[in-house]
C-alpha cells in the first residue's frame, strides 16, 4: 500500500529524508499555497506536514477525508484545530525535542547580551560611538537565575546557567523537591522565583494558566533592576505591564524572542534601549530545522504504518519502555471491548477496566483507550480509533473509569473490561499465557479458557443432559463445524454457558433456530 504525504511548509530537504526513502511513501510538497487550493490538495492524502504558516482548521479537516496524521515541525501547534482533529481521528505530532538545544542555547545568548549589553554596545559602535562606560554591565556568576517552567528547555537552560556558576531557582507544577535535588536547583512557587531571582526567564506552553503568568503584580513581587527573558511563547508575559516596569526602572533589561502578535512592527517595546529582541529564532539553527523534521517524519511513517509514537499530542504520551511491556495487551484490550459490544444491546453508561497484577503498576492508558475503542468499533466501524475513543465515548455518553488492583486470582496479569447498562453488568476478562497466547478467562461470573479470535457463538442455557448435544446436532445439520467448545456454569443444575468456536459466522436464521431450542435461553454470535 503507497501512503500520500502533503508538506505545505517549507522544510528541510535533509529532514524529509525518512519519508522520500521510504518505498511506501508518495510525497509532495507545495508551499505558499491559499486555503482554497490547500483544501482542493487534500481531499487524497493521508498524511500533512507543516511548520508554523500553514493554519490547520476545523474547515480543512473536514474536508480531508482520507487524513490520518498531522505533523508539526516543530513543537508549538498553535496553528492546529486540535479538538477538530481528534473529533476526526486524526493524530497530531510534533518534535519536542529537535529544538530543544537550540532554544536553551537561545535563551543562554539573550541572558550574556542582557548582562553585558551586547547588541546595545554593537549598534553604538558601528555608528562610530566608542562609549564604555554608557555600556558597563553585570557578571552571571553568583546571580540567582529563576525559571518559570522546567520541562525539556527550561532543565537545559537550568543545566547551562549553573555551568555559568549562577544559582537557580524554578517553578514547574511537576517539578519535586526531590527531583530538584538531583538537578542541584532549588524549587519553589511562582512567588517564590520572582521574589529571589537577579534574572528571569519563562519555559512554559501558553495555557489559559500561563498567559500574563508575569503580570504587573509579578513584576511588583521582582527585585529592582532584574533582567527577564522569554524564548518561548508569546503572552507569558504581559507586554503593557514589561513597558511601564522598564520605564520605571523596576526592570534592568528584557531580552524577547517572542510577542504576544507576530511579527512585530513598531512595537513600543522596541524603543526602548532596554529590550534587545529577535525575531522568533530560537529554533532557527540548521540542526534543529533538520531534527524537528526528521523526528517528525519519522514518526508520520510509523503511524502510517500502524506503529506507535511517542510525540502524539492529542494523545496521552507513554514512555517507550512502559510501551514496550503493555503492547503485547494491546489485541487483547480491544477485543475485550468487542467482545462486550456484542454481549450487550443496550445503552451503555458506563466501561470499567481494571487492572491486577503487573499491569496494575505502570500507565496503562493506552490499553484503556484500546478498550473503549473496541467497545465502540463494532457499531461505528473505522470511525473509531485510538485518538478519538474516548472523544466518541464521550459524546455517546460513556464515562470511562480505569482501576487498579493487587488481586490477580492467580494470573501474573489480569485485564478486566466491564460495562454498565441501566438495566446489567456485563464484564469479560484476559490475560496472556507463554506460550499460548491471548485468552478470555472470565465471562460474566463463568470461568473460561478461550483464544479471543475468529467466529464464536455465546449460549446462555439450562445446566442439563442433553443441551450441549443437541446444540450440536443443530449445528452439524447447517454444516457448521465446531472448532473448539468452553463450558462454564456456577452450579449443578443452574444456568450455564458455552462458547463456540466455529469455522463459519452464522447465518441469522442458523442463530434465530439455536434460540429456539428448549434448553437455550440465550445465543449470540461473536466475531473476532
């Protein structure tokens, strides 16, 4: 199968390499291209590549048909309907990590020019102006630098600043005092780093949170005279309130990279002699354009593939070892899911999947979203996948719920999938056996032994002489063959069950004549 890949950016011919190697990859690239004559490229193509200009919306999506994965080059995706794309199945990535390096060391190069005046001092001289003492700076060592926001390029900055022998001090909502130790920083609130820092500089995403998360009451809480930086995002720091603290010399010196609306013209913040700022460059290197688009067309290949990546952003990210144990449950997940779809007809409000033994001890999302995908697939088809699950279940008005247990009743691993209806419980269970494989081990409150795969029936019926045999026989007069046969019941005489396996589906008069039977208070056929 050939795959289609749109690249509407401009990206480095080095970083689309993985996708022109690839013998199943037919690529295409167009850029500066209106939204009309976008949206005509795309009704074929099953993949689309873009950096910052190409804006992705809600209207473009719907018409792309047949896409499947969206990737930035690049780590903000501001210019992606995100919510669109997941009502749509589609899986959006980027590259958090290609221009990491390169905005730490951004950021390290606007902190030096802050505290030695460096561009002020260049453009003085160039204009024939020797004038030292006008441009006498400050020394980073022994200065306390606070970060607001220590994920991949704040912890790289953190790193490079105590190698300029400056203290650090950072917020991040998941940073521990613990994990500070290890880093040789100190950790604290907001407040905290805004209070104790010489120099400041934001790391975070631009969130409902996070915008004007440096305020004009911020910069009241600041030493007078610090130097703030942002090489991230636009809006963290509240642009009006920076003005008046520089004028008010509350501030020293800002060093921006970024703006609250790009780009920039005859912004009131570049008059002053205080700010030194660049054009959004901090991952404009030749390394990070070529690694952002490298990482990124590896991974639209591995989804096209049907891999697994790590770089999804509308899905929750697992690490690769974490993902390596789970995969195998995978199947297994989704066809538990199945499996209860055609157990039940009735609504259902509720799926419960619970987790024993091994899998209880790592993130077992995935295999959640995998199982919720099975429950739904079977009435919705190829709607449902793994980005929009529990979107959908959401919208049909299916609350999800994942548990964890240490009881295993002797599995090393025990999957559990149960839905509620307004009127049953249904709950089906799994495991993986060396050697054997996937296996259901419980049906409702029946214990099983089954290979969740192929075609199946599922008979409810009286515990009692004879019923098995004539199911049988019923079967044998249509010519269907029995592959394999599970008996489960609680108590002699009771109700009991049985689990075909046979190897036909059945026709619906074939089904409707098992129902019949006497014995039999129940018969559905199960396709795996």
């Amino acid at each position: 199968m050939t795959y289609r890949v749109f690249i509407s950016d401009p990206l480095s011919e080095d970083g689309i390499y993985p996708l022109q190697e690839a013998d199943d990859m037919e690529v295409v690239q167009e850029t500066d291209l209106t939204n009309e004559q976008l949206h005509e490229r795309l009704t074929d193509y099953d993949a689309l590549l873009v950096r910052s200009q190409t804006k992705v919306t809600r209207e473009l999506i719907e018409n792309a048909h047949r896409l499947k994965v969206i990737g930035r080059a690049g780590v903000g995706v501001d210019n992606i309907d995100l919510e669109a794309a997941t009502e749509y199945g589609i899986m959006v990535v980027n590259a958090p990590d290609g221009n990491t390096n390169s905005a730490a060391e951004h950021t390290m190069a606007m902190l030096a020019s802050l505290a030695r005046n460096i561009p002020q001092a260049d453009a003085a001289l160039k204009q024939n102006r020797w004038d030292r003492k006008a441009y006498v700076g400050v020394e980073m060592k022994g200065k306390t630098l606070g970060i607001v926001g220590l994920g991949r390029v704040g912890a790289e900055v953190a790193a490079r600043a105590q190698g300029q022998r400056m203290n650090v001090i950072a917020y991040d909502p998941f940073l521990t005092a613990e994990q500070a130790d290890n880093l040789g920083i100190r950790s604290g609130s907001v407040a905290d780093v805004l209070q104790a820092a010489d120099f400041i500089t934001a790391h975070t995403p631009l969130l409902n949170e996070t915008k004007h998360i440096i305020n004009k009451e911020a910069f009241e809480q600041m030493k007078d005279g610090v130097r703030i930086v942002n090489c991230a995002r636009g809006g963290i720091i509240d642009e009006d309130a920076l003005y008046e603290a520089i004028i008010n010399q509350k501030v020293a010196g800002a060093g921006l990279d970024v703006f609250e609306e790009e780009p920039v013209y005859d912004h009131k913040l570049l008059e002053l002699p205080e700010v030194i700022a660049t054009p959004h460059l901090g991952a404009s290197t030749v390394e990070a354009q070529r690694n952002v688009a490298i990482d990124v067309s590896n991974d639209v290949v591995t989804i096209l593939r049907g891999g697994v990546t790590q770089n999804a952003v509308n899905m929750p990210s697992v690490p690769q070892d974490i993902m390596n144990q789970i995969a195998p449950y995978f199947d297994l997940a989704a066809k538990l899911g199945t499996f209860l779809a055609y157990l039940e007809q009735d609504a259902v409000e509720e799926i419960h999947v619970y987790y024993a033994g091994e899998l209880a001890e790592m993130d077992v999302t995935p295999l959640t979203r995998n199982t919720v995908k099975g429950l739904l697939k079977r009435h919705l088809g190829n709607r449902v996948n793994d980005v929009n699950a529990a979107f959908l279940a959401e919208k049909k008005g299916i609350t999800i719920h994942e548990q964890k247990t240490s009881a295993t009743n002797g599995f090393t691993d025990l999957l559990t999938a149960e839905i509620k209806t307004k009127s049953s419980i249904r709950q089906v269970a799994g495991t993986l056996l060396r050697g054997l494989g996937a296996r259901i081990v419980k049906i409702d409150h029946y214990s099983m032994d089954l290979s969740p795969q192929g075609h199946m029936v599922f008979i409810r019926h009286n515990d009692q002489p004879g019923a098995i045999g004539r199911v049988g026989g019923l079967l044998a007069d249509n010519q269907v063959n029995i592959a394999t046969m599970q008996v489960g019941r609680t108590e002699i005489g009771g109700e009991a069950i049985m689990m075909l396996v046979i190897d036909k589906p059945l026709k619906q008069h074939e089904l409707n004549q098992l129902k019949e039977l006497t014995e039999v208070h129940d018969a559905t056929a199960v396709e795996l």
